[in-house]
C-alpha cells in the first residue's frame, strides 16, 4: 500500500463562511449580523480572544464554559456568540486536512501516549492498526481513534477523562 504525499487545499475562506452560515443557523440568527472579522487566531489563542470578545460584550463564561443568561436575554447572548466568533476567526492554516506528516503525529501519539493513558484510566482501546491502514482509513467510518473504546460517561467524567488523556496531540506537535 503507497502512502500519499499531497493532501488536496481546502478554500479556508469558503469553508469558514459555510461554518458561520450553519452557527448562524443553530442560533437561530436569521439574518446574522454583518461582522468584519478583526484578525485570525491561532488554534492555541482562540480561547483566550473569545472569553475577552465576550467579557467585552458584558457576558462571563461559567465553570463548566457555558454562558447563563436569563431568557429574556437569549437572543442577545447568540448574536455575542455570533459576533465574537466572527470578529476572530481561525487560521486559514486550521481549515486544511491534516497532511501526512500531521496524521503520523496524530498516529504516533494514539499509539505511544493515548492509547497507554486510557488503558492507565481503567478502559481497553485496542492497538493501532499499521500507520498504513491508519492512513487509509482516516476519514472513513473505520477510522482508528482510542476514544471509540470509552463507554459514554457524564458529561463532568468525560471533561475530566480527556484532560488526563487529551483525544488530540498537543496543537504546538500538529501546527508548527
């Protein structure tokens, strides 16, 4: 089986207008509002500009990331939602599928930290199949993650879980 070299280029601007457009839609913000998007921010910072985006508009995220607002309020915390995400949109770089040397990092760290952790944590994931397989089947229904062999758990025990053994390497091994 050959491993390919070249991953296809996704249109991150169209891709992040479609995104927006489904938001826009789950919030049901119809129409959404106009926003001129500020800067891009890297997948890392993201967090950050928000909960700041949002401090600014008069609202503060709870313990458990949400954001708690009268009813009466509703339709003004999603058009904030909206807007902050908007304003401060990801990296065109983040839009893109993972290239060959991304799903090796992704494939080593399933292999030698995940899998290892959640074994550690009292579950059973099954090994990873060869990086050829992995390779050949990312994307697919088959594709290998570690996370399929965790039984559903509340929400606060999943949170706890995937900050002792994170899904994903770290975003600083993926986007250099």
């Amino acid at each position: 089986m050959s491993t390919p070299s070249a991953t296809a280029s996704v249109d991150a601007a169209a891709k992040r207008a479609e995104e927006l457009r489904d938001y826009a839609k789950f919030l049901g913000l119809d129409p959404a509002p106009v926003v001129t998007p500020e800067r891009s921010v890297s997948i890392d910072e993201q967090p950050t500009v928000f909960a700041s985006c949002m401090r600014e508009a008069g609202y503060t995220v709870g313990e458990d990331g949400t954001y708690s607002v009268p009813k009466s309020q509703t339709s003004a915390l999603h058009v904030a939602l909206y807007t902050c995400t908007a304003r401060y949109p990801l990296e065109d770089r983040y839009y893109q599928p993972y290239t060959v040397e991304q799903k090796r990092i992704i494939y080593d760290y399933f292999a030698q930290e995940l899998v290892p952790c959640l074994r550690e944590a009292g579950y059973t994931p099954e090994n990873p199949p060869t990086f050829e397989t992995f390779l050949a089947t990312a994307g697919t229904a088959d594709e290998y993650n570690p996370y399929v062999y965790v039984p559903s758990l509340a929400d606060q025990e999943m949170r706890e879980l995937q900050k002792r053994c994170p899904a994903m390497p770290p975003n600083s091994r993926l986007w250099k």
